[in-house]
C-alpha cells in the first residue's frame, strides 16, 4: 500500500495517476520493498528527467504515450540486487537493465489491469532502458505527471505523459 504524504492541488485525473503509483507500490511490495509514499506531485510541460537510469514503457489504447520511471544508480543497483535474490551487485550491467526492464514492465502491466478495472483498456509496449542523467523525451501529450515516491530503497521518480483517446473517433 502506497502512503500519500504529499496532496498537492493539481489537475491530474486521479483514476489515470493512482494505478501508476499504486502498482509501483504492489510490485516493490512483491519484492520485500516497502515504505512507498508520494513526496510531491506536479504538472510539467514536459518529460525531462534529471536521475541516473530511466525506463520508458508506451501506453496504447484508450490512454496514449508514456511513462518513465527514473532513479538514482545508487537506488537502481539497491533494486537489481533485490530482484536478484540478494545477489551483491556492484554496478548497473546488461544483467541489471533487464532486471530493470523487468521491473518496469510488472510496475505498468499492473497498472494496466488496474486501469482495466475502471473500463480503461491500455496495451503496454517493450520498455528501453536509458542510462544517463538530463534527459528529456518528447510526449505527444502536453502535459506530465510527474510523481516522486520515496522507498525503503530511495527515490523513485514515475513521469506520465497520457492522453486520453477513449472519445476521440477515428474515421
């Protein structure tokens, strides 16, 4: 269960933000992860990214564009070695970026059936890993969510650029 420290006042729409941060706090849970809780939540007018290591995952269906989870290296290598069955890991390898891929992709799959819960149907696409600080990715939407989740692990960073395409009709 994720606990919400910080409630700002933001035009987000809550059934599109909460299954992202609810299924971060599900899937880090699976692994023994716990003390998830937002920091703070703001509107951007774009992805830009200032940690380590991102992983961005497309949203197809009623939402369209993606979402990113970024982290430090220190707190990506805390994260590795424990999806790793505790194995010592002393640096982020190829080994590591799947394991973060991994990750990314049960974090999202989990919010995508919880979206489904609400009659919001989504498809998730292959995650890319990016390893490198000051980033920005281009969102066709135009504005991200940004979430800051702090964990037994460290911060996590979850940036969401959707939009919704469920009434649009296409011809």
């Amino acid at each position: 269960m994720v606990k919400l420290a910080y409630l700002g006042v933001l035009k987000v729409d809550d059934n599109t933000v909460n299954p992202f941060i609810t299924a971060v706090g599900d899937t880090f849970i699976q692994f023994g992860i716990g003390g998830t809780e937002v920091i703070s939540m703001e509107q951007k007018q774009n992805m830009y990214v200032e940690t380590d290591i991102t992983a961005i995952i497309g949203i197809t269906g009623n939402l369209r564009g993606n979402v990113s989870y970024s982290m430090s290296e220190r707190t990506a290598i805390k994260v590795i070695s424990i999806m790793m069955m505790g194995m010592p890991v002393s640096c982020v390898d190829e080994m590591g970026l799947s394991a973060l891929g991994e990750m990314t992709n049960m974090i999202t799959g989990r919010a995508a059936m919880l979206l489904g819960q609400s009659s919001i149907k989504v498809d998730i696409t292959p995650p890319s890993i990016v390893y490198g600080k000051d980033m920005h990715f281009s969102s066709q939407t135009n504005e991200v969510t940004t979430v800051k989740l702090n964990t037994d692990v460290g911060e996590i960073e979850v940036n969401l650029g959707l939009g919704d395409v469920s009434s649009k009709v296409v011809s």
